[in-house]
C-alpha cells in the first residue's frame, strides 16, 4: 500500500480575523508566532526571552548571539535558533494565517483559556480555527479513551458524554479514532459543544478519515479545532504528549471511558494529576474488556476522590458512574 496522503484543512471562518485582539501589535504577534515555529524555544525559554529583552519580542528575534547567551541560552539552543531563524519570516507567517482563517490566542490575551494559564509549560500561541466561547474556556471536561474501543467503551462514552453536554459542558478530546471520535460526534449530536486538539498544524488534518468530523465541528459552530503547533507541523509522534497535555490543562477534570495500560490517554490523565485537574474513571471498569490503570507513580483514584472535586460542577456525573447496567 502506498503512503496515505495526509488532507488539508479547508474550513474557513470569513468572519474571524487572524488576531481578533490588541494585546500585541501585528508586528509583535509576527514574531510570538514565528518563534512557535523554533524548535528548542519552548515557553520557558521563551519567557526568559521575554524578561530579558523586556518584552520586546522584535530585539530577541533579532538579537545577537553574544545577546542571547547572556540571556540564559545555552550554546546549542543558541546555533539551533540562529539556524532556524535564517529560514523563518516573521510576517510571511500572517500571511498564512490569513489565508486559512485560522486566528491566533496568545498568553497576552484575555481570550487565553484561564484553566490552561494556570499550567506549567502552558503554550505561549495557540492556534484555533472555530470558535471558542467563554464557557468553552471555563467549563471543559476532557474525554479519552482508546482508539481500539470495544462495543462497551462505545456505549459509556456515548451515554456519558450526552448527559455532560446537557449540563452545559463543553467536551474536549483529541480528534483520534475510538473514543474521542465518539465523543466530539456525540457531543455534537446532542447540540453540545467540543473542541478538538490536534498534534500538528491546523492545515492538516489527522487522521484523514476525521477531515468531515473536523469540518463539521468548525461549521456547525458548535467548537472549535485547536492546537499548539504553526502551520505545517505534521503530526509526529513526539507531538502527541503536548497534545496530551493541552487536553488536561484546557480541562477542569479528564474522563477515561476505556483505555489499556498503554493507551496514551493514560498520559493525558497523569498531565491531568500534574495540573491538580481531576482524573476520572467511570466505576463499571470491571465490565470492560480495556479497564483504566496506572502507569506511573502518580495516584489515580477510580472513582471518589476526583469526583468529590468537581462535584458541584457534575452534580449527575457521580450517579451515571456508578451505573453498572450500560
């Protein structure tokens, strides 16, 4: 078999300009984005940047190499930035964004997500194609689960995440096969709202087979598709925990239907711990072929801990779980 060709996004938003803000100038909003694209220059290099140059963005782009290592930057970091640099043109990446309709949410906007602020190595630009409303931002649960789902993990996401959506919570996952395709449709069929996180570039679509589910989630205005990564990153398998990581923080609390030990909802449950969010397993894991288990030295709690948590959030959520009868 041939290589599968990956497809480009094709949804637009004609009424959303590219920076819907005036936090930073386009001249500054150029170079916050075409530092997203430097490899190496994660959030907490790029904040020392930042309090280094005193916020000028434009003079650490632009700064010396003797600059930057008495900014803090180690002697690789630096060559691979002056490297990367000669490649990249801070306004050519506005440009791109305009052409797609994909607008851009930066740490210095009140539009940031207020739960994904409070993370560490929360990301500096995010990138959205949709819309994000304030509830959105305010009350999100996350759902993963496996990608090899069995009739089970169906059925208890499909029943869980209908009853969420009518308690006005917004459902986030990561657009993957399985469980998290489940739920942003079901979320959708119920009138609700979700927002997907990729682990590329909002110009590619992965995988393939959810292009109509990510244009649906745009078109219908009911979510939004989300991601850390610039346009043309593909999604390689380093991507997938930051994605992981970006579903917690964006999350009051994570919700695992069904995963296997080496499921990397897993991982996103454990950034969820991290983060002090909730992690949430539905209690009829004993039904499951697939039941929910720990892979680290963190904690995670089956059922009351976590719950009590979020409680006054999820008043239903704590019944529906303890159902064994799905």
């Amino acid at each position: 078999m041939g290589k599968k060709m990956r497809r480009k996004v094709e949804v637009f938003d004609p009424t959303a300009p590219y920076y819907p803000s005036d936090a930073l100038s386009l001249d500054e909003l150029a170079h916050w984005i075409a530092f997203s694209r430097v490899q190496g220059i994660g959030p907490v290099r790029f904040k020392m940047l930042l309090d280094f140059f005193h916020e000028d963005v434009t003079a650490a782009w632009r700064a010396s190499s003797q600059a930057l290592a008495e900014c803090g930057l180690d002697q690789k970091t630096i060559n691979s930035f002056l490297k990367q640099r000669a490649t990249i043109v801070p306004q050519h990446e506005l440009e791109r964004l305009d052409h797609l309709r994909i607008h851009v949410i930066t740490w210095r906007d009140a539009a940031y997500p207020p739960l994904l602020r409070r993370i560490e190595y929360a990301p500096p630009v995010l990138y959205v194609c949709g819309k994000i409303t304030n509830d959105d931002r305010n009350f999100s649960l996350g759902i993963v689960g496996t990608r090899k789902m069995s009739h089970y993990g169906r059925q208890v996401t499909e029943r869980l995440t209908k009853d969420l959506v009518q308690g006005q919570l917004t459902i986030v996952s990561g657009l993957a096969l399985g469980i998290d395709t489940v739920a942003h449709t079901t979320a959708l069929d119920a009138g609700g709202r979700t927002i997907a996180v990729l682990a590329s570039g909002l110009d590619t679509i992965y995988p393939p087979s959810n292009f109509n589910l990510a244009r649906r989630i745009v078109e219908s205005g009911q979510g939004a598709l989300l991601s850390a990564f610039p346009l043309g990153v593909k999604p390689e398998a380093g991507n997938f925990p930051a994605r992981n990581h970006l579903i917690s923080g964006l999350s009051l609390g994570v919700l695992v239907t069904e995963a296997p030990p080496t499921s990397g909802a897993l991982i996103t449950a454990n950034s969820a711990l991290n983060q002090s969010s909730s992690f949430l397993c539905n209690s009829s894991q004993a039904l499951s072929p697939r039941p929910v288990q720990a892979d680290s030295g963190a904690e995670l709690v089956r059922l009351a801990a976590p719950l009590f948590e979020v409680r006054r959030l999820l008043p239903n959520l704590l019944h529906l779980l303890a159902e064994s009868d799905l």
